[in-house]
C-alpha cells in the first residue's frame, strides 16, 4: 500500500484557512490530522484520521478518529475513536451527523454543547439495509440532505423519505408511508437548478422504481411544514428512465428510456412528463437484427426463498423448440432488467450476441450464508436452471454458464458440486480461499484478508477459526469431481484477484487429464482494457460455447493448443468483417 500511494504521499498537502482581513492563517489538517473538510458555512470542520488503524483495515475495515476542528483556532475536539462508518456536518455546522452501524441507527451531536441523540430510534421502520448478506455490518440507506438552517435531516428507509428532527423530538413520513404499501423505492430527485437545501414547502420531485417489477418513473410530492401528502404518480413505465435535464429558460426536460430491445434514445416533455415525445434515433440498425426481451420469473431456492432471476428469449422464440441456455452470474442481476447491451467485445459474455444466436439468457439473483458463499451459489443457482428446464425449451444437455471474478470464483465452485452444465468459462476466479487469504490486491497494495473477514467471499471469519469453512468453499480441494470442460482468463497483471489463483486450479485440472482451457493476455489487469485483446478473447470464448451448446466444429485452439512462440498470432479482425456479430433478421 506504501507503494502504491507513494505518489499520493509525496505529494499531500495539509488543509490551512486564510483569513484575508486579518492576513493570519490557521493550519487544520496536521501530519497526525491529515483530513479536514470544512462546509461552505459554519465555524467548525470535520476532521478525520486512520493512522492508528491501518494495519486492522488489512482485515476489517477503515477505521477513523474523527474530531471537530475549530476554523479560527485550529484547536480539535475528539468526537468518535475507532469509528467505522460515516460523521459529517451538517450544512451550517450546528450538528455532526452519525450513523450507527452497529446499532442500525442515526445520531447526531450537537456541536455546541456535545449532546448526542438517537433520531431513528423511535422510528417504526430500519433504516439499515434489509438484504445485506455479508460479514459486515449494514449500512444506512442515506440522506437527501438538510432543510435550511439544519431544521431537519431528510432520512431514507427502503422505501420511503423522512423528515427527522437533529434533536430526535419528532419526525415524520414525507411519503405518506406510500412506498412501502406500494412497494416503490421513492428518492429526491432534482429537476432543474439544485436549492440551497431540501425544500421544506412547495413541490419537489422523486424518482421512483417498483421493487418487484423494475418499472422505473418520476412523482410529484407537495410539502407543507403542517401536513403530508400522498406522492403524485407523473410516469411510470416497465423502461429503466434515466434521470432528466432540464432547460435553463423553458418548461422543457430531456430525459432517456430504454429497456433490454430499445437503444436509451433522447425524448423531450414538460415537468409533468404529458406525452413525451422522441427525439433521438441513435441506432436505426438494430431493426435488421434479431434482439431479445428480458423478463423477471420467479424461482425457489434450496432453503425455500423465493428469488428473481431475469431471463432474455430472441425475438423469434418459439416455445416448441428446444434451445441452449447460457447462464451468467455474479450477485443479484435482476435490476438491470431494462438495461440495454450494445453488441461488443468485452472480457464477459455479450448478452445480446447470444440471446441473436439462439441462445436464451438466464441472470438469477443469488443470497448468500455467511461461511458457506460457494454453497449458496449452489442453493440459487441450480434451482434456478432446474425451474427454467422446467419450462420445457431448453435442452439440459446444452447448458453453459459464465461469469468474472466472483462470479467465476461461485462456478469454479460448481462444477465440483453439478454436472449440469455442458461448459464453463470461470474468469479470474478464487480456487484456494487460504491462499487467497493471505494474498494482496495489487491495484491498491491491500491484503486480500478483509474480503473473507468482512465483504463479499463471505466467509466471516480467518482461516484459523474457520479452516473447515475455507476448505469446504474452496475449489481446489474437491478439484478431480470436475467433469465439465472447463474455460478461464486470469491475466497477469491483475490488480483484484492474483492470477496464481487461476494457476493453481488449471495446473491441477491439467494433473488431472481434465478438459480444461487457460488464457493470459500479458499485463492487461483484472479485467481486458486493449481493445485488440477485447476482440482476440470475445472470438475465443465464443468459440468455446458455440462448440458445446450449439454443436460448432472444435476450432483449432482448442483440438491442438497453441504452443508459445505462436500464442497471440491469430488474427481475429477478419472474422469480425466477415461474420457480423449478430444475426440478421
């Protein structure tokens, strides 16, 4: 980490304040207080410093001492020791605002005399994240900001918006509670030239996304400091909308829709979003190909939750036909519902360019155990096909699934517990969870051990308290029960996951008479940056599943190999010019 912040260290500078007037500075942050943010108003700053904790983040988290600074003396007082979560000011500095991750609540402190209140505790809904699942304690869902002169903190839970007094003598539901009956997540949304501070009176406007659907649109709430008002519905559409741009002079907004099969064109309307009308037409050349529609169905995991998953057919889908599925994968998918895939090359699968080549697409949402994340993968993902098959056009011998980095670590994980699937192609993926452990995250210079600890590989513990736990979710260990032909790219300059990971399952396979695959592309990362190698794998990887589940002739790479003095020399572009990416209609 010395290394890789070296530049940054060099070069740090220490926040001082001039007082022009009196030609007198006054210096804030210190060699021992190397953060200070101060607000535009108010007499004090925030003050922030991990000095004391940076060998604990390697395993746990960032942790901070925060201080309020004096703008004219320069003079700190202690506010919060070992604090891992977020403490800020409020806009005119009368309060430090602080949530509690272990307790799932806000606070705040009043600057002036230190008194610190819980806000949220008397509040009938959490405020924390209901479905987070991993080690870590939840965070907050937010705040919209402050009403003026910090009268009140404008609070998120799931669904709704708060007011909350920064004393915790009252608040209330801006949103009438209507989200949550609704099952609408509501958030400010600003239209136009952003106010000084969260209106406490007049009319605002809030996105809007139905959290079982994924339709997306905008309301309209009206504000009075005596009364709350039910949120007035402007547009909602089964259509991801972006957010929109409004003119400086003229009632007139721009603002994008999209879904799976419609490119994100520019469309035009007054604030009350009445008969929005087109007027892009970026991608007239999709219309002389096969694309897809995304769907959401419901399946059941292996505890017995009901889960999401998004499946995408080609336009001409038949349902008396059998087709081959390719399966993508990584955490939870299914709001990307209405998000629309350009036809590229990339270091994953294109989902558009299969669904145009007869493929259907499934995405399922996956929940996680702590100590058990390749077990769940196999709890969500498993059932998830089975109820697809279940369906009757998809052909269980032509099954393929595909994912990068946690999503290539949760199949290589897989294929030693299913046969279900005809190939794999697992990308910079985990294989040894205790070597993993102790490894480093090259970009930042980080050890790796916080993410077993704390984030997402889930396991929640170190190897020493949990050695069954690592071997149990570790590929490695159960690596000869593979019999699924098996792809991956793990670079090596990669700057998350070091590609001896990816060495040690493939040299293992290989031990093994496995059928198995392996592709480095010299110092590109974690992911392909140089679009030439974009262009040389995507070709590849295509290969590889169009062989399996579409009955392609073996390519020559993968009958023979490619022996060293000769990797890198197959020209791709051609087949590029020559075979268009999709299929024409």
């Amino acid at each position: 980490m010395q290394q890789v912040r070296a530049t940054q260290e060099r070069n740090r500078t220490y926040r001082a304040i001039w007082y022009v007037g009196e030609r007198k500075i006054v210096q804030l942050a210190t060699p021992d207080l190397p953060n200070v943010n101060a607000g535009n108003e108010g007499t004090v700053a925030i003050g922030t410093s991990d000095l004391k904790y940076q060998r604990e983040m390697s395993w746990d988290q960032t942790y901070n001492d925060v201080y309020i600074v004096d703008l004219r003396t320069g003079s700190r007082k202690l506010v919060l020791e070992h604090w891992g979560a977020n403490a800020s000011l409020s806009p005119k500095g009368k309060y430090v605002v602080i949530y509690d991750e272990m307790k799932g609540h806000w606070f705040t402190q009043r600057v002036s005399d230190g008194t610190r209140v819980n806000i949220t505790e008397k509040l009938p809904v959490s405020f924390q994240q209901e479905n987070h699942d991993t080690p870590d304690a939840p965070g907050a869902y937010g705040s919209a900001g402050w009403t003026a002169d910090d009268g009140a903190i404008i609070l998120y839970d799931a669904f709704d918006i708060w007011e909350v007094k920064p004393d915790g003598s009252s608040a209330r539901n801006l949103t009438s509670g209507e989200g949550r009956k609704q099952n609408i997540v509501f958030r400010y949304r600003m239209i136009g030239e952003a106010p000084s501070s969260f209106p406490a009176a007049g009319t605002i406007y809030l996105s809007a996304t139905d959290d079982g659907t994924k339709a997306t649109g905008n309301y309209r709430l009206r504000l009075a400091s005596n009364a709350t008002f039910v949120p007035e519905k402007l547009i909602m559409m089964d259509k991801a909308l972006g957010a929109p741009t409004k003119a400086k002079h003229a009632d007139v907004i721009v603002f994008t829709q999209s879904r799976f099969n419609e490119f994100p064109d520019l469309w035009i309307s007054n604030t009350t979003f009445a008969t929005p009308v087109k007027v892009s037409n970026a991608n007239p050349q999709q219309k002389d190909y096969v694309w897809g529609n995304a769907e959401l169905i419901d399946y059941v995991n292996a505890d017995g939750k009901k889960l999401r998953a998004m499946m995408i057919k080609p336009d001409n889908f038949d349902p008396t036909k059998k087709y081959p599925m390719m399966v993508y994968i990584y955490e939870e998918l299914t709001q990307g519902l209405h998000g629309y895939r350009a036809p590229g090359v990339g270091t994953s699968i294109n989902l558009t360019r299969y669904v145009s080549n007869g493929y259907v697409v499934l995405q399922p949402d996956i929940v996680y155990d702590t100590g058990f994340p390749g077990e769940s993968a196999e709890k969500c993902v498993i059932p998830a096909v089975n109820t697809v098959v279940g369906m009757g056009f998809i052909d269980p011998k032509r099954i393929g699934i595909q994912g990068h980095s946690w999503g290539g670590y949760q199949i290589t994980h897989l294929v030693t517990r299913t046969n279900i699937f005809a190939a794999v192609q697992a990308g910079a993926s985990v294989s040894n969870m205790i070597s993993a452990y102790g490894g480093i995250r090259w970009g930042t210079g980080m050890s790796r051990a916080f993410q077993y600890e704390k984030t997402q590989s889930r396991i929640g513990a170190p190897p020493w308290d949990a050695p069954l736990e690592f071997i149990e979710n570790s590929p490695i260990f159960w690596v000869e029960k593979v019999q699924t032909p098996y792809l991956t790219i793990h670079n090596d300059a990669d700057d998350a996951v070091p590609w001896y990971q990816g060495i040690e399952f493939f040299s293992a396979l290989r031990r093994l008479g496995k059928e198995a695959y392996f592709f480095n592309y010299n110092g590109e990362r974690h992911g392909l940056s140089n679009r030439d190698n974009m262009m040389h794998w995507t070709v590849h990887q295509d290969e590889f599943f169009d062989h399996f589940l579409l009955g392609k002739p073996k390519p020559d790479w993968m009958e023979n190999g490619v022996p060293f003095l000769n990797r890198g020399t197959r020209d791709v572009r051609d087949l590029f010019k020559k075979k268009t990416v999709i299929v024409p209609d």
